[in-house]
C-alpha cells in the first residue's frame, strides 16, 4: 500500500512527528504581525523559554532553521580578533567549522573521528596557549548519535575566559543542557528536535555576558537587533507568523509534560533502542560510553546496504528512520526518538528490523529486541 504519512511510524533525527495540536495550531488565518494578538503569542513564547532552556538570560526566537541560529551566534559572537577554537568530531561539527571561518581568520580546530570522544588533553593544551576568545562546539552530533560530555573540559574553558558557544539543536529539550552549571554563554536549539514543532525556528539562548558581547555580524541574523525588538514582544523583520503559533503550541505540550519527563522517556526510549540493537546483533556506530539519548546510530550489517534495511523498513513497513551522511553515507542508519516520540514508535520499528533480519538469515534469535524493549517499558 502506499505509504500514508499521516500514520506511518516517523522516526528520522529531526524533524520529528508533530502533535495534531500543534498542526492545528498553524493553521488560521494570517494574522498581524504588528499587531496585540501576535504581540500575546510572543509574549507567551517568552514566558515559557526559561523553562525550555532551564536558565535565565536574553533569548531570542529566529525564523529560519537551526542553521539560522548557528549563523546568528557565530557571526554576532565569534571574535574578529584573538583565536577561536572549533571542537568537531562529526558533520555538524565540521560544519561549524565553516561557518566560524566565515567570521574569523583565527580559527584552531581540534578534531576526533566521527563518533569518538573529543580529545580532552589537546582542547586543554590549546586553551592553555592563550588568546582563546571562543570555542565553539556541537553538544549532541546528530549525524554520528553522540552526546558530547563537555563537563572536563568546562573549568579549562572558563579559565581561559572564552566565550562557550554551543550547538544545543538536537540536545535542547532531548538531553539535558545544563547551560549555568557549565557556564554556557550561548546555545541555539531548533524548532522541529526535542521540541517537536515544525522545522523553520531557531532559539538562541544568551547569557548576560554574551549579550553585552554582541557586535553587528549579518544584517537579517543580527542578534542585538533581534534583543531588542523581543523586549517589546516584537520581531525586526516579518516573522514566520504559522511557525510562531505552532511553537507556542508544542511549548505548551512540554510545560504540561515536564522537562523532567520529557527528557526521562527520551532517555529510557534510548536505553531500549540501544538493548534492541544489541538483542539484533547490530553494533552502535559512536562510541557507546557517549551514546547519545535523542538517536540511536546503528552500522548496517554487512551485506545490507540502505536498500536492504532503511529503504525496505520504509516500503515494507512505513517506517522512516534516516541514513547516514557525507562519507556514512549507507553505512549507517538513524533513529530518532526525542520529542513526542513514544513506546509504540520503537516497538513498531523493531519489530520491522526483526523481520528484515530475520528474512535475509541475519536475525541471532527472534523475540528478543521486543523483549528489550517491553523489559525497560515503565
Ligand atoms: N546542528 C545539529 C546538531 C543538527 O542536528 C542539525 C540538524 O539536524 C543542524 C545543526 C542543522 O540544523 P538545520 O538543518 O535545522 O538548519
């Protein structure tokens, strides 16, 4: 049958599925931007941000995608002068590298391989060399699933008197993002992860001190402009008005989950997945110490290449979970399981890979991923 995206089990890395009150939230009709009601929405947004990032500070919502607010932050808050430092050990990471050296010509890179730890003594002995006024990191690199545990290297980058700018999109509201603790000065997290509202918003988190450090860096994205309308629960350009309401909607669903819960089930839907792969006799691709809790990356066995396992889940099954990219391109596959993401969803997809497996003669012995997985159900 064809594939119905309305009930098709949806579990790529981003963007996730989207609660029908969230959908129905989007749709009204045009409203004023300029105006009392969507003045309202923002404000609503506003009250709810603190709880979302768990701290306090100047924040600010972006029409555009998580790029967007990557692009904000680096261009408002990477120094021109003094050297910055880019930690990458997967695609989004590499990719920030790009857009920093857009904006500095003092750019160190300390780089592991895609889905290893990063290389604590070198970020230290850089830091240690002096004249670091960034560094800039992915805190969950969605393309490899792995947590970057940045707490080590916290007490060196406060010494060092850098601003910490962090990529927070598939961590903010999927794993926890302890922004004070760490002493983060900005994160960006986006719309359609953890979130679970549309894709086309970024949120970038400031703290007092990265505020007072805004200098002019693009036009559209420039962050102080985007401060100050906020405080009058105004945006400096047309916003993306539909993504606005979703996204006061997809809040409001958090606030009545909890953080706390949401990041719990986030976390024990990870913890099953990972037992499920293992029951499959399939390995982690990261490092498994640092899995991350939002998606589960798994190799492809040998022999079973995208159209054998993710494309066959996908017309045999209607199950979407994502591949892997730049060079773990049909080596890897995703799965998703952060924002409204739920039981069901795993025990769905697993028993699909089950039978996959279990058709190409690769299955160690049948029943026992779902049994990981209904074992660790609540
Ligand atoms: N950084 C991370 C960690 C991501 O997971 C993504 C998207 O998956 C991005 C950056 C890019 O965000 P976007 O595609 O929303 O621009």
């Amino acid at each position: 049958m064809t594939l119905d995206p309305e009930t098709a089990t949806f579990l790529i890395a981003g963007p996730v599925r989207i609660h029908p009150r969230v959908l129905r939230a989007m749709s009204m009709p045009s409203v004023n931007h300029r105006g009392d009601y969507f003045h309202g929405v923002v404000a609503e947004i506003r009250e709810m941000l603190p709880a979302l990032f768990g701290a306090k500070g100047r924040q600010v919502i972006l029409s555009g995608s998580g790029t967007a607010g990557l692009e904000a932050m680096y261009s408002s808050l990477v120094p021109p002068d003094g050297r910055t430092l880019v930690l990458t050990n997967g695609n989004f990471g590499e990719r920030t590298d790009q857009i920093v050296r857009r904006y500095s010509t003092h750019v160190t890179t300390v780089s592991a391989p895609w889905g290893s730890p990063l290389p604590e003594a070198t970020v230290r002995a850089e830091l240690e060399k002096g004249d670091v006024r960034a560094v800039c990191v992915v805190h969950n690199e969605t393309s490899v699933g792995l947590a970057n545990d940045l707490a080590p290297l916290v007490p060196a980058i406060r010494a060092s008197g850098a601003l910490f700018l962090v990529d927070g999109i598939s961590a903010v509201a999927g794993i926890p993002e302890p922004i004070d603790a760490w002493g983060i000065d900005a994160v960006v997290a986006g719309s359609q992860k953890g979130l679970a509202a549309p894709a086309g918003l970024a949120l970038v988190h400031l703290s007092e001190r990265a505020a007072a450090a805004l200098h002019p860096g693009t036009f559209y994205l420039d962050l102080a402009a985007h401060v100050k309308a906020l405080e009058k629960n105004d945006t400096p350009w047309t916003p993306a008005v539909p993504l606005f309401l979703a996204l006061r909607e997809a809040l409001k669903l958090l606030m009545e989950e909890g953080l706390e819960h949401r990041l719990e089930r986030t976390h024990r839907l990870a913890e099953a997945s990972r037992a499920a792969v293992a029951a499959l006799g399939l390995a982690l691709f990261p490092d498994p110490r640092h899995a991350s809790d939002t998606v589960t990356v798994i190799r492809n066995p040998d022999g079973l290449g995208d159209p054998e396992l993710r494309k066959a889940l996908e017309r045999e099954y209607h199950v979407l979970v994502q591949g892997g990219q730049g060079a773990l391109t049909g080596k890897i596959f995703r799965i998703g399981h952060m924002g409204i993401a739920d039981w069901p969803d795993l025990l769905v997809t697993f028993a699909a890979l089950e039978r996959i497996l279990g058709k190409a003669g690769r299955l160690p012995a049948p029943g026992r991923a779902l049994s990981a997985i209904v074992d660790r159900m609540p």
